[in-house]
C-alpha cells in the first residue's frame, strides 16, 4: 500500500449537518401533524390566530392591570416591554436573515389549518418570540403571574407546528429569542426583587404572632376594606379602626396611647400622619399601603398585605431616616418628598379635582393647567446668592433610575436629602420637562442636583406653598429642610428569611 493513501474518513461538512438538522427537523413536523390530541382541534388553531399582532397578550397585560397589585401591574409592563422588544427584533432582523419557506400543508389535517396562512417567511417564529417574551417578563417580576400565562403561552407556541405554518425549530429560535428580550429589558430595567432596600439597619421590635398589640388606623377614603379583612384573618387579635380622612390624626392619638405597635393604611398623606405620631410617641410602625402611589410602602419593600403579616409575625423591621422642615415655630416631616415651586400648585389643582375624576386623571389635569399659566418664580436666598427657582425638590433619600422609568429609593437610610432644582427663567415647561429627562445626571445653567444632610432657604416670599408627602402648607421667610438619620422604626420583611 502507498503511504501516500490517506484512508481517513473525511469530516462530514456543514453542509451536511445542516441537511441533517433539516431533515429531522420536517420528520418531527411530520410526526406532529399524525398526532390526533382530543379537544386541540377546536382550541390551538383559534388560540394561534389570537395572538396575531400581540391582541391576546395585549388583553393578557390589561387583564393582569386591572387586578390592581403592583407586583401585577409591573408583570404586564415588563411583559409587554419584552414582547415589544422581541417583535421589533423578529420583524427587524429575524425574518430577512434566514428566508426559509413555510412548511408544505398536505400531511396537516384540514380542519388544523389556519383560514388564511402567513406571508411572511418560516425562520423564526414571531408568535413563539412573542408568547416567550412575554412568559419570560412576567415571571421576572412576578413568579406567580408567570405560572399563570405559561400554560397559555406555552399553548401558543405548539399551536404554530400543530397547525402547520411553521416547523419545531422555528419555535425553538423564536422562543429563545423572546426569553433573551425579555433578559435585555431586565438588564436596562432591573426588576424590584433585584433592587431591595438592604436590609440593615435592623432594629427589635415585638413579635406578633396572632397581632396582639397591634393597632392598625385605616382610611376609609382610600379604599382599604379588602386590605383591613385580610389582615385580619392572619392577624385575629389586631384591633382596627377605620375613619374618615378628617379623623385620621385623633384616632392615631388615641391608638398610640395602647398600642405596641401603631399601624397605618392609606395613602401617602396618612402614612405621614402616622410616622409623625410613632415619632413622638417612640413607637414602631408598621404600613399596608392603601392608596393610590404609596411610594413609602412600596420602596420600603411593602407591597401588600401578605408582605406586611410576614414582618410583623417573624419581628422584621428597620430603621429609616425622616426629612423635617421647619419654618418659623411651624414643622412637619416627611416620609417621601418635599418641594416648593411649582409642585405644590399642582398637588393644590390635583386635590381640587381628583374627588371628581380620579386621582391619576386629576394628576394629569393638574399638571396640564399648572404648566399652562403664566406664573412667577419662586424667589429664596439659597446658600450666599439670591435666586429665581421654578422648582426645588428634596427627597428623603436617593432617588435612583431604572432605565427610563421614574425614579425610585434603594436606600431609606442613606443620610442624604436628594435636592433637585429648577432655576428660574423663560419657558418654564422646557426647564421642568429638560430637568426631569436629564435627573440627577448633569448640571446646567437650567437645573441642578446635590445630595446634602442640610438645607437653608431665606427670603421665601409670604404666602409660598410648600408640599411635603402630598400635603400642602404656606411658609415665608426661613425655612430649613435636615435629616434625622434611622428616627422611626418600621415593619418590613427581610431578605432571604
């Protein structure tokens, strides 16, 4: 034999795995449409013809929206941020890389066939994108809402080689796809379990087993009914009063006198309410958000009541920092945010409205007819220079950005207030819309941000409003906003426990 013969067995080229992969891939296609599932019949080709153009998630996201939870309502977005996502993608650049042609429908029953058949090309497959996409932002934000829709999408995306338009490795490449979308919008966008406050500083408080010395006002104007019945049945010995916002303030007097626990829930304002009260009565405070915003509750990490019943049963809580300001011998606190300019004639036109058409229709209102009027700048001394300020903002806290979402706090603890202003000049509408945009990112003769310990203001005109937590009050003169680091302990539930 000829050294020169090389009996070697050449190494099969990609063009033969690729026809390899082909072929197994129209067998698999084959052998499902020999498949006769009881009852798929009547429902897969009307499931598939229902998610064309995204219209059965769309109603998938409102269904889930209009369940009123937060952690629902962030599922859908996300969901449907991802869907969009992925459709972008699939349409985009999908379909034009790989022009492979639509399956042959004659091993496919008639009775499976879709009445009018897709255009486009086979590779890959934009309903199992979108089905994926969407299951896969649902179940970051919300595990549960995810085991809900993957049985519907799951459905959606066998629909497509059940009723012959598109082979099993078009729904394996667009499912993929659909999950990686939605792992790109949770990477400009974190979902809230990936930003919890941290769970320090920690601070005893009472175990509640059964909520024995818990005693819980509640709004009634904010809609807590549902909530107050469910606490109840975990917390059998909790004592609840429910009041009118006007009685707010004397029946948390009269429940700090014996509570060991003082509970809120409300909105925003109720809940300043009663930090204030756990303040100066040295109590723990334990929050179920009951209105429309609840922005202490919820970067607090206090979503609902389940949320709430955990902390107080396992003896969870923290301690966060209060903003105060005070103005001459008048003062308050504030849990969230407080600001003069402009805002707090917004929070004034909202109030006035909101009782009529609703709180989120009255925000918008209000702030159409605030930006619209020709008003003057808010005139204070700050720091060695007199100057026109449209808006000045000061968080209890750092507020952060998520992607292009509103800005939200990590840290309830941080020792900082986060001061936004607006300066004054022409076009106010431009400087407040430029400032929101830009956040704490930059610095310009319109707008600046500094996070301080301490505020001064002098020379603010008589008669200027000052909002704080949703309430609005007049100051003039003096007015001095500061922090009083980790004041008031709270209920939350902690991480990995």
């Amino acid at each position: 034999m000829s050294p020169d013969v090389d009996l070697t067995l050449p190494k099969p080229g990609r063009h033969l795995v690729r026809d390899r992969l082909l072929a197994l891939d129209s067998r698999l296609f084959e052998f499902a449409a020999e498949q006769h599932w009881p009852g798929a019949e009547g429902v897969l080709p009307r499931l598939s013809r229902s998610a064309n153009h995204g219209v059965l998630w769309f109603a998938t996201g409102a269904f889930m929206a209009a369940s009123r939870t937060p952690r629902a309502r962030r599922a859908a977005v996300r969901g449907l941020a991802s869907l969009s996502l992925a459709s972008l993608t699939i349409n985009t650049l999908g379909k034009r890389s790989v022009r492979r042609p639509r399956p042959l429908l004659d091993p496919v029953p008639l009775v499976r066939q879709l009445k009018r058949q897709p255009i486009t090309t086979s590779f890959p497959s934009g309903h199992s994108a979108s089905a994926a996409a969407f299951l896969t932002g649902v179940a970051l934000e919300s595990p549960a809402w995810g085991a809900v829709v993957a049985p519907v999408a799951w459905s959606v995306a066998l629909s497509r080689v059940y009723t012959g338009v598109h082979f099993p490795s078009d729904v394996l490449a667009g499912a993929a796809l659909g999950a990686c979308a939605a792992y790109a919008v949770r990477g400009l966008v974190p979902t809230r379990a990936q930003l919890r406050p941290p769970a320090r500083p920690r601070a005893e408080v009472p175990v509640l087993t059964e909520g024995e010395g818990l005693v819980l006002v509640a709004n009634t104007a904010s809609g807590t009914a549902d909530r107050v019945r469910t606490l109840l049945d975990v917390l059998p010995q909790a004592e609840v009063v429910q009041c009118q916002p006007g009685q707010v303030r004397a029946e948390l007097e009269k429940a700090a006198d014996h509570a060991r626990v003082l509970g809120v829930c409300g909105g925003d304002g109720t809940v300043n309410t009663a930090a204030e009260v756990a303040l100066r009565h040295g109590l723990p405070l334990a929050v179920l958000p009951g209105g429309t915003l609840n922005h202490f509750a919820y970067d607090l990490g206090v979503e609902d009541v389940r949320d709430l019943t955990r902390a107080l049963v396992r003896g969870q809580a923290v301690r966060v920092d209060v903003g105060q300001f005070r103005c001459g011998v008048r003062r308050g606190v504030f849990l969230n945010t407080c600001s003069l300019g402009m805002y707090p004639e917004l929070v004034r036109e909202r109030d006035r409205w909101s009782h009529r058409i609703g709180a989120w229709p009255a925000g918008v209102l209000a702030t159409l007819r605030v930006l619209r009027t020709d008003g003057h700048p808010l005139e204070a001394r700050l720091g060695s220079s007199t100057r026109p300020l449209w808006l000045l903002f000061a968080g209890n806290g750092t507020y952060h950005r998520m992607g292009l979402t509103p800005g939200r706090r990590v840290d309830l603890a941080d020792g900082v207030l986060d001061v936004r202003v607006v300066h004054g000049g022409r076009r106010p509408t431009v400087r407040l819309l430029a400032a929101a945009v830009a956040g704490p990112l930059t610095r310009s003769p319109a707008h600046a941000a500094v996070q301080v310990g301490r505020l001064r203001l002098t020379g603010v005109a008589p008669h200027s409003l000052l909002a704080y937590d949703g309430e609005v009050t007049e100051v003039e003169g003096e007015v001095t906003l500061e922090k009083l680091p980790e004041a008031l302990t709270v209920y939350r539930p902690l991480p990995g426990h």
